[in-house]
C-alpha cells in the first residue's frame, strides 16, 4: 500500500498539468483583450466662428490645433450671422462617410442659403461647409504626420481673399499640426 505523500504528489503533478493546459488556451492570457500596438484613438476637436471683440471679424477659435494621427471629430459652433452664397458648390468632400452633420442632420451637400465659413483642406481634399447660426460635426481620418494649411473659401469679408478676414493668419486662415 502506497502512503499518502505519494497521493499528494500525484494530486500535485495532475494540477501542474491541468494549469498548462488552460494556460495554453489561446484567450486566458491576461492581455489578450488588449488594443493592438499602434491603433488609433479617436480624438476630439471643438471651434467657434465668432467675431473679434477688437476688429469685429470673423475668426476660428482656436485657429491652429494639434491632434495625434488617426480619426478625429471635429465641432464648429458658428455663431455668425447666417450668409447666402449662390456661387457655393455646397459639397461635403474628405470626411468620412462623405457627409457633415448640421445641426444633427447628416447632409453630402449643404444648402447655399446659408454657407457663412468653410473649413477647407486643400492638401486632404477636406471640404466642410459652415452655415451661420449652427453647429456642424464631422469626422476626418488624418492619414500621417504634416502640416496641413486651412483656409475658408466663403466670401465672408468685403476684402477679397487677400485682405482681412481671408487673409490674415488667425482669422480664417489657419494650421492643423498632426502629430
Ligand atoms: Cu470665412
């Protein structure tokens, strides 16, 4: 008859082997819920269109921001007076999805009664119209690091697009530094 320690030693070794084999199970590792090295977070921006307290033009606030490379979305609360523009194409390019939301509604193309701002990215094909009075969301996906210059291609100043508001840094030209 065998004694006890060589049951205790068997009991022992069985357990070892049944913790191998769960642990070898693909999905107990501790980190197998983890996010792939590298993906992308979603990343959040909120404007303004507002007018200057001092020279009483219309500015993006802020005008230049940084955001990490990958999706991004983005908000524009226009507070400026709403604008007609008849020569305006009025078509959303460069988000995802192809759209922009305005006011909740997601729209491809935005009505030219009221385009008072774009936020416009030549160098991503971005096109985003801004109606006056109204909040505009959409998403962008930044492709990789860079500079991207951003300007707005709505008539909203009596100076052409050299002068004040067009053309001065801060206004409604700006920089989107991706990181
Ligand atoms: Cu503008």
């Amino acid at each position: 008859m065998r004694d006890q320690g060589f049951y205790n030693l068997v009991a022992t070794l069985a357990a070892v082997v049944a913790i191998s084999v769960v642990t070898a199970v693909p999905g107990f590792s501790s980190s197998g819920s983890a996010p792939a090295a590298g993906a992308a977070r979603t990343s959040r921006v909120n404007l303004t269109v507002s007018l200057n307290g001092t020279t009483g033009w219309p500015q993006f606030v802020p005008a230049n921001f940084s955001v990490p490379v990958g999706p991004v979305v983005i908000t524009i609360v226009d507070q400026d007076a709403p604008m007609s523009w008849p020569a305006c194409s009025c078509r959303v390019a460069g988000t995802v999805g192809g759209f922009e939301r305005v006011n909740g509604t997601a729209e491809s193309q935005v009505s030219d009664s009221n385009v008072a701002h774009t936020f416009t990215v030549p160098s991503l094909g971005l096109n985003v119209l801004s109606p006056g009075a109204s909040t505009v969301t959409f998403t962008i996906d930044l492709p990789h690091a860079g500079s991207f210059p951003r300007f707005c291609e709505a008539p909203c100043g009596s100076n052409g697009y050299e002068g004040p508001p067009m053309g001065v840094p801060g206004y409604m030209t700006g920089t989107i530094s991706v990181d």
